[in-house]
C-alpha cells in the first residue's frame, strides 16, 4: 500500500482482520492516502480500478474460493485489474497440513492452478502467470537467517519450544520450494468481456 501511494500517487484501501498488523500498517503508512479496514474480506464495499491480493487465498479455504472470486469481481470496475499473489500445490486438495495447521496457520490451505481456475471460470480472464517459486526458498532461508541472529533479542518473549518450532516452520517451507512441491504465483486477471489491456500489446504498465 505504501509503494502504490508514493510511487504511484495511489488511493489506497488496505483490508485486514489483525488488529496488531493494523496498528503497525496505519503507523508505518501515516500521512499517506491511504485508509485501512478492520473487516473479513466479504465485507468490502464499493468498486475500484485495481485490486491486489497477496498471501490471503492461502486462507480463504477451497469451499469459499468461487466466493472469494465473486466479491472480487463484484468490488473491481469492468476495466479493472486483479493482481492475486499466492502460495500454490502442485496438487488440488481440500484438506490442510496437519503440522501447519496446528501450529502455523490455522485452516490454511494451499490452491492448485486448477482449483484457482475453476474459482475464476466466467468471471476472470488471465492475462499473466508467473512462477516466484524458486525466490521464495532464498526468502525462507534469508527469514531463517534474520531469526538465528536476532533471537537473542526475542528469547526473552518466546521460549525455546517457538524457536524449534519456528525453524522447523521456515526451514521445512524452503525445503518444499526447493523441492518445487510448492510454488508462489502471482496471476494478472482481467473480467471477462473487457477490452484487451493496453500493456497486453504495448507492454506491461501494471
């Protein structure tokens, strides 16, 4: 939200359910046009030119993925642009790890490309997909960095139980990309019926 505002001259609207993220988002964005919402995601109102969403689906369960997709299509003008950034199974699944899930990310649930696709049929046309895959190992491994180094500064809050269980967490995830189990996308859709994006045959503006 901050690099579209002052980047870009962005309006933005941030949507978030973590009252300490957002605490922190509206300290770190003051000053900036930007307004934050403490909602779930279904409760969004209004249209906007652009939306993007990174690291939520993960979240949203595959009963509610066509949902999801609806209320995206429903909030983004009929010349808008949907940016959706996830983390990704080379396999469909409607179940959840059970470690991550305990421990991690309750409910969490990773979508495959066909799970996505049929969430977005005759809503969405896909203009762009790209594979981050193999940078996300490198970003696991350097938060894994970070973590060892300053751990001296957080023992104090967390007990050594978290630290196994946080190393596990990040190491295990590097593992899975580096295995390419696991992929990060970020797809660029458009609504069915719009006109071709200009960047589609100029080059990418978005």
């Amino acid at each position: 939200a901050k690099y579209m505002a002052e980047r870009f001259g962005c309006s933005v609207t941030g949507v978030n359910i973590s009252q300490e993220q957002l605490g922190y988002a509206r300290d770190f964005c003051k000053g900036l046009p930007i307004t934050f919402l403490n909602c779930d995601y279904r409760a969004v109102e209004g249209t906007f030119d652009k939306i993007v969403s990174v690291g939520m689906f993960e979240h949203v369960g595959c009963k509610n993925y066509r949902i999801f997709m609806r209320l995206v299509r429903r909030c983004l003008k009929s010349d808008g642009i949907f940016l959706l950034q996830t983390i990704g199974s080379n396999i469909s699944q409607t179940g959840c790890d059970p470690w991550i899930d305990r421990y991690i990310f309750p409910n969490g649930m990773l979508p495959s490309i066909a799970q996505i696709a049929r969430a977005c049929e005759r809503l969405f046309v896909i203009e762009d997909l790209q594979n981050l895959g193999p940078h996300y190992d490198k970003t696991l491994m350097a938060w894994n960095a970070n973590f060892q180094h300053n751990w001296p500064m957080l023992q104090s809050r967390y007990d050594d139980r978290f630290r196994r269980m946080w190393t596990y967490y990040l190491l295990s995830c590097a593992g899975a990309f580096r295995a390419r189990n696991i992929q990060v996308w970020q797809i660029v859709m458009t609504p069915v019926g719009a006109n071709q994006p200009a960047w589609m045959t100029g080059g990418r503006s978005w």
